[in-house]
C-alpha cells in the first residue's frame, strides 16, 4: 500500500522526467533547426547588406565563417569586381591541398571546394 506522500512523491518525479526529457528534445530541435538554415549563410549575407549600405565590410570576419558561406562570397567577389579573390584563391589551395580520407568527407566543404575551383576555371 502507497501512501500519500509516496505518491505525491512518484508524481513530482515523473512530472520531473518528462520536463528533463521535453527540454532535452527542444534543445536538439533548436540544434538541428540552427544547423539547417545555415546560419553562417545568413551572418555573411548580413555582413554583405551592411556592405552595401555603408561601404564598409568586415573581410577578417567573414573568410573565419563555415564553407557554407564560399558560394555567397564568390557571388559578392563577381559583384564587387574580385575584392575577395585572394581569400577565395587561399581557400581554394588550402583545400585542394588537404588530404581527406573517407571518415572525414564534409559535403560543404566539398561543395565549397567545386565551387571555387569553377569559379577560378572561369
């Protein structure tokens, strides 16, 4: 036989659980969701609005972003008359010069690496 408190007891930890376990699956759900819009993307083409507007870009910190963001930098770089084909072609080397084995494949960075090395094709 359960008494009062027991239950009570059993209540508030499994009221407990199941608000670990909701707050766990929202913070993978943000996770996954942050990962899929790209954010990166995002911060670049910010950067490159604000370029735009004030003439002023900030060049250190958009080549540290992810590789995700190479093919809206190629774009910029075409726009502006290659101001940012130097970093591209830095890029474009170091990648080309990096040895990859399977277990480390990065789709964007491969899809970085085609698009610069088409880029520079041209």
């Amino acid at each position: 036989m359960i008494d009062e408190t027991g239950l009570k007891l059993n209540r508030s930890l499994a009221a407990l659980i199941v608000a670990l376990l909701l707050a766990i699956v929202q913070g993978l759900a943000s996770y996954f969701v942050m990962n899929y819009i790209g954010m990166d993307v995002i911060i670049a083409n910010k950067n490159i609005e604000r370029y735009e507007a004030s003439g002023k870009l900030d060049a250190n910190y958009l080549v540290g972003l992810s590789p995700e963001v190479i093919p809206a930098l190629i774009k910029f770089s075409r726009k502006e008359d290659g101001m940012l084909d130097q970093f591209l072609k830095n890029e474009c080397w170091d990648g080309a010069q990096r040895e990859r084995k399977w277990q480390s494949f990065n789709f964007p960075e491969y899809r970085a690496q085609r698009e610069l090395e088409k880029y520079f094709a041209q």
